[in-house]
C-alpha cells in the first residue's frame, strides 16, 4: 500500500504543534547553577599527603600538562644501627589546564589515590598562563571533590579492610591471652585443700 501523499508533513508538523505548546524549560546560568553527577570530570584536586612522586601521572599523561619538581631527603634510621633511607619530597605540582583533555588517565594510573575528580568548572581565566594550578590551588579543590557513594550491600569487603580487621582480631585475642590468668592460679587456690584450712585436710588429719 502506498504512502498516502503529504503524510511525512503532517507527521512532522504535528511533532513541531506538540512541541510548541510545551512550557520550555530553560536553566538561566549563572544565576541558576546546574545540577551536575557526583562524577563529573570539571577539575583535579590534588591531595598531597598521598603524593609519593612516582611519575606515574606526568609520563602518562598525553598532553604532558602535568608539571612535577622534587628533592630526596635522607631520613635517619628508626632503631640503632639501622640503615639511613632516602625519600622523595614534592617541591612543585601543577596542571595547566589549558592544555588538559580532561581524560581522567593521571587519576587512574596514580597508585597512591593522590589525584580526584571534583565537579567544579568555573574556573575560566582572561589571561591563559592563569590556567596553570599550582599545589596549593589544586589542594584547594580537594574540599570540592564529593565524597565516593557508598558500597553495594551485597559487594565484597575491600581487602585493606579485610585484612585490618584480622590484624585487629590478632592484636585482640593476643591481649585477651596475656590478661587471662593461667590454668589452677585462680582465687579458690589459695584457699584449697592445698592451703591445708579446708574441710579435707581437716578429715585427712582425723584418719
């Protein structure tokens, strides 16, 4: 059967008086800010406490955005006669931003969770060479990044937790064993049949 001549115009001039006659919804930014996904990819916050300079992220990154500068310290030896280690101190993290892609692959590959997503955007400047966030500007969005949503009832137990709770079982049952006394040194031996004040040692001296 054929197509009735004129019926793909009216379909689509129905489509476009259905759509006209609906109230439109338009978000009037930056007076109405916009409700963004916990995940959403707007800036990196750094969180320097876990930053071990390992490179991970700057060799990984694709647009070589990221800027890191360090020094090794000798850190003495915790017991006598013990070893002097070295470490890494952070002198310099930055991200220019204006190069960034925004691909997320500097927060995958870093081992030490160092580096987070939060959602903030605004952060557009007039001047380009402005784009370059130093530590302290990226430590500043840390208290921007939302916290992780929470682990599905019938998900695995994380193995960090796993295994801090059997150290914990352990450090437990081991104290419990030091503060229990030992076998026949409870109270009722002191004033036992080996004491010689009991009723049977009185019987045993009578036979």
């Amino acid at each position: 059967m054929s197509p009735i001549p004129g019926s793909g115009l009216a379909k689509g001039l129905a489509v476009t008086l259905r759509t006209m006659t609906k109230k439109t919804v338009t978000a009037q930014y930056p007076d109405v800010q916009p409700h963004l996904p916990p995940r959403s990819r707007g800036v990196i916050g750094l969180f320097e406490e876990n930053c071990t300079v390992c490179m991970l992220c700057a060799r990984e990154c694709p647009d070589w955005c990221i800027y890191i500068d360090s020094h090794k310290e000798t850190v003495p030896a915790v017991t006598p006669g013990g070893r002097e280690r070295s470490r890494n101190v952070l002198d310099r993290f930055a991200i220019d931003f204006s190069l960034c892609m925004y691909c997320g692959i500097c927060i995958e590959v870093c081992p030490f969770d160092a580096l987070f997503w939060s959602p903030e955007f605004e952060y557009a400047e007039t001047d380009i060479r402005d784009l370059t966030h130093e530590r302290d500007k990226l430590r500043e969005w840390m208290w921007t990044v939302p916290a992780p949503p929470a682990l599905d009832p019938g998900a695995e137990e994380p193995k960090e937790l796993g295994a801090a709770r059997k150290a914990a079982d352990k450090l437990a049952a081991a104290q419990a064993a030091e503060n229990t006394p030992p076998a026949g040194a409870g109270p009722a031996d002191e004033g036992g049949p080996a004491g010689g004040t009991g009723p049977a040692s009185g019987q045993g001296g009578q036979g």
